[in-house]
C-alpha cells in the first residue's frame, strides 16, 4: 500500500484565493495523490520507500549533492539492509555533479545503481529526463521534481513550483516494467537497443484507464507524440502548465485548432532556471496571442512543472512540451481519462494563475530590436540546431 504524505496546508496569499491542498481521491481503479510542492513530494517519496517490502525501482534525471539527495539515499540505504531489492538510474548528464560517494553508499548496503547514457561523447545528446519511483509493482510516483533542494519548499515562498503525482493500482506495474527496459539498457550499446526499441514500439493505450507512455528518441509517429495529437485533435478546452514551452508546429496547429472550438489556457515561467528555454518561448507569444491563447506567467518562483489537461483528460509526468522532450529525450508522462481529476488539476491551475501575470495583447509592441533579435536566436537554437547536432548523434551509438 502507498504511505501516507502529510497534508500541511501551503503559506496563503494575501492577494487571492486559499491554495488548493493536495487531494487524494480514488478513480479509475487508482488512488491519486496529487503532490504540488517540493515537501510533499519529498515526504510522499521517502514515505513509500520506507514502507517498500519487494522492490523499490527509482530514476531520476537530477540527484544533486545536498540535504534531499542526502535523505533520500538514507532511506534506500534502509531499504537495501532490510533485503528489498533497490534498483538506481541516474541519468550522466543531468547527475553528473553528484558525488560518486552517494552512489558507492548505497551500492555497499546492497543497492545496484546505474548511470543512464555514461559515455561523455553522447550525454548532451541523449538524456533520460524521467523522474520515477515505483515501490513493490504497486504503488509509483512521478513528476516534474528532481532530487535538489531547490525544490524543497511550496513553490510560492520557497522552492521551485513543480508537479506530481503519488498512484497505487495496476498502471504502477507498467510503470515498473518501463523502468526494467530502460535499467537494462541504460550503457546504450548496440547490443541493447532492440529490446528496448521492441518495448516501446510494442506500447499500447487504453483509453478508458491510466497509461504510461514512454517516449525516447525516434520517428514523428512514437506513440507519446500520436496518443497527444489524437486528443487535442477533439478537444475544446485545454490548460496547462509548461517550464519549458517550444511546441512542434503541428502542436501549436492543434492549439490553434482549439481555441477555434474553445479556449486554451497556458501558464508559463517569468521566472526560468533555463533563459534560453524562456526568451525561445517568448518568440511564439505574439502568434499565440493572436490566436486566442491565454497565457500566464508565473511570478513567485522557478516554474519547472509539466503538466497538461485536454478536455477531461490529465497529462503529467517529466515531459516538457518541446522539441527535445518529445524527439530526443527518454521522457515519461501518464495520461488520466478521467472528469475528476481534470478538475482537481484545473483548480490548481486556476491557483496558480492568481499568483501570475497575463501577458496582454499589445505585448509584441513593447519588445526592442534586441530582445526581439534574442528570443528568434534562442528558437532557432532549441528547435533547429540542437535536434540536428542530437540526431547526427545517432551514428556514434555501438
């Protein structure tokens, strides 16, 4: 069963609305626990892992040395000297300052722990950007949260605001079973990409039930891509919050198409640990502006959260909506069928846009040439160059 997290409630605004607390509600066949700040994502994680009994499976983007890390490695520890069986995966780039202690810690209690891609010639190229644990086939969490202090706090005083979500039924097991493909594969060698390959292409989606979508580096026709175009393609209403925004020009289609039925509602970063990812995002304001699309800038904190809802259908997990998530990364996001759970994120997002700006529509007027020269550059750079250094990548993996 998944541990319980602590529901303390978060600091309130004085200019607005009380924040949503998380909500654990059962749907689907599923328990879900939503976790929207940095503690209780941090409490609910450490929380399975102490009462894991089997297997604890956990991969991360970015463990990064400090007090988190330093938690969370206690707590594998633990579970390693009880006899459950603790797999790792790092990803080398992002976890390429974790000290090699942390890893020889809990390799000495009995863990077996693996750095995603470690050959120093492809890490920029290929990343496993997923954030995932899965406790005893049964019970999962994953998000937009890495292993970082930064992200301790409640996203509005302190910390980064970031997404989550803890689930307990069967979509844990396929959850598990992404993470085996990508554990054994993990060196990226010739020898074990079919199999890998194989897993994905043999995915499939329920529509009426919670499914894993496991997207990696590949054609225009990987199911994570298909399964989000099939549904924006009849919806009229999306929201959605995005760290990193440089959509496809088929997604931005799609929006567009949207809001000629509906409206679409974007909440994006004012505040951005990655500036070229902002000021590439500011280049598409004036079309979606002019397109009907709301958009929102959040200003507490870094906003790192990657989470979408179409019509009554829930997206969330580690993928950005850009172009290195869905073509080149190892990303993970779960898609939720289900009324109530769409609104339960939207009251979020109706939160979280009591603590943004709009952007107005006259803002393409009060751009300079420099910063209008800067933005086109930064999405030249992560929409063109960036994919085609990658892809020619493709021919160095033995």
């Amino acid at each position: 069963m998944c541990a319980s997290i602590s529901k303390t409630p978060l600091p309130l605004n004085p200019d607005g609305p009380a924040p949503p607390l998380p909500q654990s509600v059962c749907a689907l066949g599923h328990a879900f626990t939503w976790l929207h700040t940095g503690t209780d994502a941090f409490d609910a994680m450490t929380g399975m892992i102490d009462a894991a009994v089997r297997s604890i499976d956990l991969e991360f983007y970015t463990i990064a040395r400090g007090a988190v890390s330093t938690r969370l490695g206690d707590a594998l520890c633990r579970a390693a000297q009880r006899h459950v069986r603790v797999r790792v995966l790092l990803d080398a780039f992002g976890s390429a300052s974790l000290p090699d202690a942390w890893s020889a810690r809990l390799a000495a209690a009995g863990a077996e722990v693996r750095r995603f891609n470690p050959r120093r010639l492809l890490r920029w190229s290929f990343r496993n950007h997923r954030k995932l644990v899965v406790c005893d086939g049964q019970c999962a969490w994953l998000g937009g949260f890495n292993v970082a202090d930064e992200y301790e706090g409640d996203g509005i005083v302190r910390g980064w605001r970031d997404f989550g979500v803890m689930i307990e039924g069967a979509v844990a097991a396929d959850l598990a079973r992404g993470f085996a493909a990508l554990f054994d594969a993990s060196a990226l060698k010739r020898t074990q990409l079919p199999a890998l390959a194989r897993f994905l292409r043999k995915q499939r989606v329920r529509l009426d039930a919670p499914c894993a979508l496991l997207g990696g580096p590949g054609s225009s026709r990987a199911l994570m891509r298909q399964t989000l175009h099939a549904d924006l393609k009849r919806a009229s209403r999306v929201d959605a919050i995005a760290a990193y925004f440089v959509p496809s020009r088929k997604i931005r289609s799609l929006l567009r198409q949207v809001n000629r039925r509906g409206q679409v509602r974007i909440v994006l970063a004012a505040k951005s640990d990655v500036p070229v990812s902002r000021w590439a995002s500011q280049s598409l304001y004036p079309r979606l502006l002019r397109n009907g699309t709301a958009v929102w800038e959040y200003q507490p904190q870094i906003l790192h959260a990657k989470v979408m809802v179409i019509d009554d259908v829930v997206y969330v997990g580690s993928a950005n909506l850009d172009t290195r998530s869905l073509q080149l990364n190892f990303e993970l996001l779960v898609r939720l069928p289900s009324a109530t759970l769409a609104a339960q994120v939207r009251t979020r997002i109706d939160f979280d846009c009591s603590l943004s700006q709009p952007v107005p529509a006259d803002w393409r007027l009060r751009r300079t040439l420099l910063q209008r020269l800067i933005q086109g550059w930064s999405y030249f750079l992560l929409t063109k160059i960036d994919p085609f250094l990658a892809r020619r990548q493709f021919r160095h993996l033995s």
